[in-house]
C-alpha cells in the first residue's frame, strides 16, 4: 500500500453512513472487508424515494422483502439499508 493510499484510507470514517451529494446513490459507507483487509465503498438507497419508515405496513414490508432479520455481511447495501435506513424510531440524517 503507498503512503498516498494510506492516507486517503485513513481519512475515511468506517461504518458510518452518510448522505451523498450528487452519487447515484441516496448515502455510502466505507467498510473494511474482512476477507481482504482493504476498505470497500457501499452504496445504497434509492434517491429518488422518500423513506416512509414511519407507517408501521411500510416498514413490515419492507423488512420482510429484504429479510432484514438477516442482513447479511457489513459489505452489502442490504445490511446498511436495514440496519441504517429502515430502523423503527431513528431518524435518518441528512
């Protein structure tokens, strides 16, 4: 790894998702991948929806459909879309 890479990897706050500004995607979040050691980038949420987590049928379904009981590894999108995005009584932070 050359020093510019690690500087540029330690600059990066793991496991925190926040709001992309104009990225395909409504936030990311830098994860270290166990398998590998190196930082990976996961995006996920869909811009253009408004996140309606607040009405209990929405979020039953939603949780459901991804099976958020078991989301995964920390490096898929299905992990921080249930554990971030769709988690009764948080809000979501701009």
């Amino acid at each position: 790894m050359s020093k510019k890479s690690a500087r540029r990897d330690a600059a990066k706050k793991l496991n925190s998702p926040q709001r992309t500004p104009e990225g395909p995607k409504k936030f990311v979040v830098y994860v270290r991948d166990p398998q590998t050691g190196n930082i990976k980038t996961v995006r996920f949420g869909d811009p253009n929806m408004e996140i309606k987590r607040d009405n209990p049928n929405r979020r039953k379904s939603f949780r459901a459909r991804h099976n958020c009981d078991n989301p995964g590894p920390k490096t898929k999108a299905r992990y921080w879309s249930c554990q971030h995005s769709w988690r009764a009584n948080k809000k979501v932070d701009d």
